[in-house]
C-alpha cells in the first residue's frame, strides 16, 4: 500500500474477519476485490514496514472485465467480475500494430470497459518503428474521428513517448493491453527509473506466457502515477446488458433515439438509426462490426 504523505511503501494484510463481513455484500464486489490497485485504505501499523487494513474509501470508479473463465472460479457458468484497479483518471490502453497484429475488435472490448468505467480512454499504438506500411494511420484517423486521443509511439525510436508522458502527467493511469505490446517498455521509456522487467524480442513469440505478472501502481513523480498491468488474454467487458452496449460505443449517441423501437439493438430491427448510419459512412463497418461481435457475446451471458 501507498502512504502518499510519508511516500513510503508498507506491505499490508487483510484481516479474516474483514474479508467475511464482504462477502456478505453479495452486490457487486466479490471476496478478491476487497481491496484492488488504486484502493485508498487505512491501516494500522505492525511494525515499521507493515501494516493491517482496517477500511478501504469507497471508489470513484474502477476497471473491470469478464474474470477468464477457471474452473472452480464460478458456479453456474456464471462469469465473475475481475476488477483491474480503482480510482483512475486514465485507461491507456497499449495496442501494437504487429507483434502481436493489431486487432481492432479488441481494442473496442477495452475501449467499450473504459467507457462502462466513465474513465478517460487514450489509445496508444506502440511499434510504429516496425509498422512498414504505415497501416496505423488508418486506425490512428479512425479513433480520433470519433473523439479518442491517440498517440503513436516506439520505443525503439522515442516516437511519441513524450507526448504520451504528457497526456498522463499529474494523473492516475492504468496501462493495459494484450502481453507484449510493449506496456512496460513504455512506462521504462518514459521513466527509466521504473526499470521494469520486460520480454526480449528474441523469445517474446513464445505464447500464453506474460512478463509482467501482477498489477502495481508507482508514483513517477508530483501528482502523476502509472499502473502496470499483465497483459490479458481475452478481454469481455462485464456487466453490460445487450440492450446498453450501444451506449458504449461512443459515435453511436447521435443516433440512439432515432430508432423505431426504443428497444432496438441496432441489430435485425426496421428502421434502425444506427444501420442506416453505416450504410452512409456516419459509422465505420469496422467499429459496427465489433458491436455485433461484442453483442453477439453478451447474449449467452447471464448477468446477475
Ligand atoms: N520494435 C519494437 N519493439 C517493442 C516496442 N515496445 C516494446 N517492444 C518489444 O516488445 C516486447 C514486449 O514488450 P513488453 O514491454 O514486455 O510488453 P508488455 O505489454 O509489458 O507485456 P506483458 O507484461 O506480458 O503484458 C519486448 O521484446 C519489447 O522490447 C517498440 O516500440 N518497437
Ligand atoms: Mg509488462
Ligand atoms: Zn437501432
């Protein structure tokens, strides 16, 4: 835990009892999301270097998506909420646009937890030193024609690397992304004090294996912090009800209430204000397409 007042780092524990009175909470917070990265907690000292937990502030937002799915982690088939990190300004989300090739589709599942989050999203396409064709002005001018901030970078070359230190400056961010877009390398880029542990290219390829294993926030100086994260593997957002997700998805506003039906999905319906405004290029195909992706996902869900 952080003390911002005597900037020291304490280790802290949870008592038993505590984690109990939580899990009578049946809402929305599960017993491992007591107390997350970000978390504003009070504890009591052991000794100098440690401490216990005695409350955690409420949140002013948190991340989150769909926990993968583990057996054991669920019954029912239901999916559990995995809560990333609390009480942020910034999701940065780090996409690449090779190694790993850069996925569109997922990039709107980050963007679409971003917005259920309320934080303020900004998209970062890392490794433009090896994108040749120079394919991410396509995406680069896409997301920005529907308001997103987006920086490219390389760290190879410092492209961008201080206009991104910029955007995140005297705020709270989380870095998040798939494993081996370069989040780390990143964060090291911008604050080589940092001197986080990443991947060598040589042996990044090998799959399913992540450099950075746990989530944690630094304080790089004033007001600014940085939260490194794992790179996921799959990405749902949770909790988002088939007939809301068009709300998350942000150039899709103007046209909501223009629908036949209200209860539209923007789907199969007569008369959808959304369809029609892919028909005319007022939405991209692209970014409508993962909308049904994603749609078509929270169909089998159950959410509770
Ligand atoms: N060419 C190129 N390689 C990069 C760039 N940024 C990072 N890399 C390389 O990409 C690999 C993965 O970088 P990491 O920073 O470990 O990626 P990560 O997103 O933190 O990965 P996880 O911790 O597994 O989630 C490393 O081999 C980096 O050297 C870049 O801008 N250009
Ligand atoms: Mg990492
Ligand atoms: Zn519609």
């Amino acid at each position: 835990m952080f003390s911002p007042a005597k900037e020291k780092t304490f280790r802290c524990n949870l008592p038993g009892k505590f984690k109990k009175q939580f899990e009578l909470k049946k809402d929305k917070q599960r017993v491992l999301d007591i107390v997350t990265v970000g978390d504003y907690v009070e504890f009591n000292l052991n000794d100098v270097n440690t401490g216990t937990i005695f409350s955690v502030k409420p949140r002013t937002n948190y991340i989150s998506r769909k926990a993968p799915r583990i057996k054991g982690a669920s019954t029912r088939g239901e999916r559990l909420e995995q809560i990333i990190c609390a009480n942020v300004e910034n999701l940065v989300v780090v996409a690449s646009i090779t190694l790993p090739k850069f996925n569109n589709r997922q990039l709107d599942r980050f963007i679409v937890c971003g917005e259920t989050a309320g934080v303020n999203t900004i998209i970062v396409m890392n490794k433009s030193d090896l994108d040749k064709n120079r394919e991410i002005l396509y995406w680069e001018k896409l997301y920005k024609s529907i308001g997103y901030e987006v920086i490219t970078t390389s760290t190879v070359s410092g492209y961008g690397i201080d206009k991104l230190k910029m955007h995140i400056f005297g705020k709270k961010s989380l870095f998040w992304g798939v494993s081996g877009v370069g989040k780390s390398s990143l964060l090291n880029s911008m604050y080589p004090e940092l001197d986080f542990k990443t991947k060598e290219i040589s042996n990044w390829s090998s799959k399913g294996k992540h450099t950075t294993v746990t989530s944690f926030m630094e304080k790089v100086g004033g007001n600014t912090f940085i939260i490194d994260s794992p790179g996921v593997r799959e990405i749902e957002p949770f909790g988002i009800r088939k007939h809301d997700l068009s709300h998350y998805f942000v150039e899709f506003k103007d046209y909501l209430n223009e629908c036949k039906f209200n209860t539209c999905t923007h789907y199969h319906e007569p008369g959808c204000a959304v369809v029609e405004a892919v028909e005319n290029d007022l939405i991209s195909v692209e970014r409508y397409e993962s909308y049904l992706n994603l749609l078509d996902t929270i169909e089998d869900d159950i959410i509770f």
